[in-house]
C-alpha cells in the first residue's frame, strides 16, 4: 500500500463528487434533514425527541453512506476503470484506502451537519457531549462506506447494489433496538442483534447507557469498519475466471 | 531486457467453455501485428490474458521474459480495453493525469499523450460530454503515458473517421520504429493492411499467422474482406 497512491485515489474520487453537487447536497443534508423532521414531529410531546434523536444519529449517516459508497464503487466495477487500474502498479489496499479516505471526509462533514444542528437547531439535550453524537455519526457514516465497499462485490448492477439497503439496512434497523428493546427480543435474535454494527451505533447513542459501555461499543464499530475494509480488499479480484 | 512477447500454449476455459485453445505467439520488439478474428473468437480474451486481468488455465507466456500477470509488467505495457475505461465525471485531463500519477509519471506526460491523440482541445471538458469516439481516445492517451513497451489495443479505432485514423496509425508505425511492439485488435478489414503482420483467430485457434500480402496470395481474394471470409469458411 502506497500513501500517494491512496491520497490520489481519495483525491480524484472527491474530484469526481466535485463534480456532482447534487450527490454532495443529497449525502451533507440528507441525514440532518430526516433528524430536522423527527424533531418536528415529536414537537408537541416533550423529552420524546432526546429520547429517539441520538439513536438515529447512529442511523442516517450509516444508510446514506452505505449507498452512495456501494454505487460507486460499483460504478468503478462497471465501468471497466477498476479493471484498467488493476493492470497498473496499484494495490487493492490503494484502492480501498483511496475510497475509505475520501468517503471519510464526507463523513466527516456530514457527522458534523448532523450533530451540530441537532444540538443547536433541532434542539436536542440529551447526553450532554455533542463529540459523542459526532464521534459516533462519523463512524456510523464509516460504518457505512466499509460495508458498502465491501458488499458491493456481491452486486453486478447499480439495480442490484440499491437492493442491498432494504436487505442489509432494514433489518439491523429493526434489530437495532429502536423499536424493540434488545434485551426484550426472543433467544435467538437478541444474539444476533448483540452483534449488528447498527445495535453498536444505536447503543451508543443510548440515553441510559454509561461512558464506559458507549466507549466498548464505539469500539466494535471502530473493528466493523477496519474488518469490513479489509473484507473490501480481499473481495475485489484482480482477475476473472 | 526487451524481448518481446511469448506465447506458449496458452488456453483459457471461461464457465466450461474453452475460449482460447493452445495458442503459441511469438512478438518480436518493433513488431506491429493486426489481430483480427470474427465477433467472439477471443481477441479480447488473449489481450486480457496478456495484461493480467484474465486467468489463463493452461500454458503461459511472458513479456520481456517476464510471466504475464507480474506486478514487474504492470508499467511496461500499456492497455486500451474494448469498452472504454474512464471516468465520466472527471475531465478529460483529470482522467489522464490520475492515471499518470497511479503509473508514478510525472503529469506533464498528460500534456504529451493528449496531443498525439488529438484532445488538447477538449482537455477541460468532461468524459461524460464526449462523442464515442473521443471517449475511445481518453483511454488510447492512458495507454500511450509513460514508456511501455508493449501496447495491447483492442479496437482504438473504433468510431474514429478516416482522418483520425490515419492519424493514430501513423503514431502506432512512429512508436514501432522506436522499437515498441504493438498488437491492435480490429474487426475492420482495411485496416489489416496497415499492420506488418497479420493473426487471425477464430474459435479460440490461430488460423493464419502472415503478413498482409501473404494473406491476400494465400486465398485468392482480391479484397482483405474477401481474404477473411475465405479463411474463416475454409477452417470452419
Ligand atoms: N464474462 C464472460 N464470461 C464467460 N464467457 C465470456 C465472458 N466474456 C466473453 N466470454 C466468451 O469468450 C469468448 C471470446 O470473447 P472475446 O470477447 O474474447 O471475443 P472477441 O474476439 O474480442 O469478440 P469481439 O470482436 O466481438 O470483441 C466469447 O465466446 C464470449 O462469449
Ligand atoms: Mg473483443
């Protein structure tokens, strides 16, 4: 792995969503705009939105992230553009950290939307931190690009690369928490919903839970995004069958 | 160090299907040979095979002595793929000097490729705003950075007018004479007498190996086309 090749990398991939403002707008505005309107739904019931609000700090930026880096990324399959780059001296782990870099920047900007106007605009109170919200919208955006990069893989058409979101998303959502306690789920799923990235990102960001407990769970997101990454580079193929 | 390119009994087997069966080549440095062959008879596979993105399943070959699909290889030949490979929402010159910088060129190399391909001019707009054969182009400059030594094209001229071509035929015969080899796929039979050798595939085998005029003598025919036809019924 090269340091100028992934830096380039991150760079033309920003270069390229330079290009498309409406993409950018849509991943800044979008996450911070869905937490807006949950705010101003729960306008005539009190303490309601601290209660859910910082949960879904851990889901927006995941969603969001997650498409926009699957369909790239296979856009760049596609495109013939990943194969092209495979025949020159570049390393998988140049590519992936090319687009783990400039998606994290994204991210970056986009946790920072989202935290900060929840904490001053939307009105939210809760936790009393705005870096936790922030740390953990960031890596849940992470969250996002890592699996996005590397489940992508899997997919051989945009169409297909969409599907994933009910697939992958939908359920860690319904698992996460947010509806159901955890601890309230049936044996076999509360195990499973102990291990989703998403529980990670939503527990968090849970009111009651303490510092040290939301410290282990931002560690796991921080294990998901390194595993997924490196799940990213091992699925992307040099050759075809 | 410059030996050209070595093919040695190379087949590929793609879903059980034999594509490319028991093909041996040899390429000799300075060399430019025409590889022409029916829709689907593998001229993309072996190029693909040759620049390492395409798993051989038996025999080998190497380039400049080295196996195919080194990391050594990957800044000694220079590749256009059949779909062009670039990225629509770059500039035309953003494109080229990405490439450049991943090939580890300086990027005023860009300035150089753009101008033997025509897209100086264009150099600002994006990829995405291109006739198809510009976009052709884009990807023609990216094989061209650098100093290759091998260049695999498949169709470059595709979509090109007859002024462009002769152009871009007229740079392929200078970097031959700077002692390049170039093998250019086409499926445009006039083109054939542009090469200083001609392969032709088909089903997956080598059926002529010779130069143009050979060919023509060899079938009869008074035309390229007519020569490919008669080959490609005769082996049938
Ligand atoms: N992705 C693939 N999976 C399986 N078989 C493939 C794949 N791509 C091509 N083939 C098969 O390999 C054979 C050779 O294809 P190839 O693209 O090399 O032909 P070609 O000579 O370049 O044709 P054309 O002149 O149309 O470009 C064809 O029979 C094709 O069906
Ligand atoms: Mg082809």
């Amino acid at each position: 792995m090269s340091l100028r090749r992934t830096t380039l990398t991150a760079y033309r991939i920003v270069t390229q969503l330079r290009h498309d403002l409406r993409t950018v707008a849509l991943v800044l505005l979008v996450p911070a705009g869905l937490v807006g309107l949950l705010a101003w739904t729960l306008l005539q019931r009190p303490g309601q939105f601290d209660a859910i609000g910082p949960r879904l700090l851990g889901v927006f930026p995941l969603t969001v992230m997650f498409l926009v880096t699957s369909v790239t990324t296979l856009r760049e399959r596609t495109s013939g553009t990943l194969e092209r780059l495979l025949t020159l001296p570049v390393t998988k782990a140049d590519i992936i950290g090319g687009y783990a870099l400039a998606f994290f920047l994204v991210a970056l900007v986009q946790s920072v939307l989202v935290a900060g106007l929840s904490y001053t605009a939307f009105g939210l109170h809760h936790l009393g931190w705005p870096w936790r919200p922030s740390l953990v919208a960031l890596l849940s955006g992470l969250l996002g690009t890592a699996f996005g990069l590397a489940l992508s893989a899997l997919a051989t058409s945009e169409f297909q690369a969409v599907q994933f979101m009910p697939a992958f998303i939908l359920p860690q959502l319904l698992l996460s928490g947010l509806f159901v306690p955890v601890s309230d789920l049936p044996a076999g799923l509360r195990q499973v919903a102990d291990v989703l990235p998403m529980s990670a990102a939503v527990r968090a960001l849970q009111p009651t839970e303490t510092l040290r407990g939301a410290t282990e769970q931002t560690l796991v997101m921080v294990a998901y995004v390194v595993g997924a990454l490196v799940l990213g580079a091992v699925t992307l193929r040099r050759h075809s069958k | 160090m410059n030996s050209g390119v070595d093919v040695q009994h190379l087949g590929v087997i793609r879903r059980g299907r034999a594509v490319l069966r028991d093909l041996s080549l040899r390429i000799e440095p300075g060399e430019l040979v025409g590889l022409l062959g029916p829709s689907g008879s593998g001229k993309s596979t072996l190029m693909r095979a040759l620049v390492g993105v395409q798993r051989v399943t038996s025999g080998s070959a190497t380039i400049d002595g080295i196996p195919i699909g080194s990391a050594e290889l990957r800044h000694r030949v220079g590749y256009v793929a059949q779909s062009p490979a670039s990225y629509r929402d770059l500039t035309v010159e953003e494109n080229v000097r990405y490439f450049a910088a991943m090939l580890g060129i300086d990027s005023s190399d860009a300035d150089r490729v753009l101008e033997l391909v025509d897209l100086s001019e264009r150099r600002r707009d994006l990829v995405s705003s291109l006739s198809g054969g510009e976009t052709n182009r884009v990807s023609l400059a990216v094989a061209l950075l650098g100093e290759p030594q091998l260049l695999l094209l498949d169709e470059p001229t595709v979509g090109l007018d007859p002024v462009l071509r002769e152009h871009l035929w007229g740079v392929f015969r200078q970097l031959r004479d700077r002692g390049l080899a170039l093998v250019v796929s086409s499926h445009v039979m006039d083109e054939a007498s542009r090469c200083d050798r001609l392969v032709l595939l088909r089903a997956g085998k080598f059926i002529f190996d010779g130069s143009p005029s050979t060919l023509l003598s060899r079938t009869g025919a008074g035309t390229y086309d007519g020569a490919f036809i008669a080959l490609v019924k005769d082996t049938a």
